[in-house]
C-alpha cells in the first residue's frame, strides 16, 4: 500500500497549504477506493463519520484496520481525531443501538463527538442543488448539528 500518482498530487497540492490554514477538510467516499487511501496518505487526522445502521461495526473495523496499515507503511503522523455519528434517526432503536455499541466498543480508545447529525432530506436537496447546506438551509436541524460539531472540532485543539 503505497502512495501512487494520486496520493503524491494530493500531497503536492495539500503541503504548500499547510501553513495558510488551521483545517482542510477532504471529504471522500465511504469505500475505500484510491481517492480515500490515497487522502489518508497525505493527511495528520481522519474523522471516520459513521451512519448508525447494521453492519456499521465491520466496516467500521475494516476501516480502522486500514487507518492501522496506512499509519505503519505510509504516513506515521495519521491518527484518528474521532468519530462522528451522521444521517441519525435517533427516534429509531436502531439509531440507538448502534450509537450505544460504537461507543461501548471504543470508548476510551477513540473520542466520540457528542454532536449528532440528523438525516433530513434539506441534505439531499443541497446536494442535488449543488449548494452548501450553509447556503441552501442555514436554520434546518442539520445545519445547526454541523455547526456544533464545528465548534466540538476548534475546541478540542485547544
């Protein structure tokens, strides 16, 4: 697992960037294909969001397997800021549960923001529409749960 074209053009693009700003944020795809190794080569932190659904917990084990593979071959500065809980239902008991055994399982070995963000169509719509939820909905719950979220992140460097 080494880095290839991608991850040297990422890195390239990334470094000179370093020093003008406190976060970038590089948002990839939940596989695992080239355009996610290849970021977390070139990264310091991953914050793995994780949708509360069945079978969360092997993926989310794989993940943390290959974060483990990258941090040893690739990129020795690579740790985990933490997980964050995204699309949530909380009204289901799935939500619930799958929230209940993620925490269980790593509490203590990985922070886990408090900050939930709920699942709304308002996600879907700025998307389609190709704006920032910012800019399509300010005031939907999600905006705001992102916001907190934004603030959990700036706090914990402090």
């Amino acid at each position: 697992m080494g880095i290839g074209l991608l991850g040297r053009l990422i890195f390239n693009i990334l470094e000179p960037l370093r020093d003008s700003y406190d976060y970038l944020l590089i948002d990839t795809s939940p596989s695992l294909g080239a355009l996610t190794i290849n970021a977390l080569a070139a990264t310091d932190e991953v914050i793995i969001t994780v949708n509360p659904q069945l079978l969360v917990m092997m993926g989310l084990q794989d993940f943390l397997k290959t974060i483990k593979k990258i941090k040893s071959r690739v990129n020795a500065k690579l740790e985990v800021a933490g997980i964050l809980f995204t699309m949530c239902d909380t009204r289901t008991n799935l939500c619930k549960t799958i929230t209940e055994q993620v925490n269980d399982t790593f509490e203590g070995q990985i922070h886990i923001y408090g900050s939930r963000i709920p699942n709304t169509v308002k996600l879907g719509k700025s998307v389609y529409y190709s704006e920032s939820l910012l800019e399509y909905a300010l005031e939907c719950k999600a905006c705001e749960a992102y916001m907190k979220f934004a603030g959990e992140v700036v706090a914990d460097e402090k």
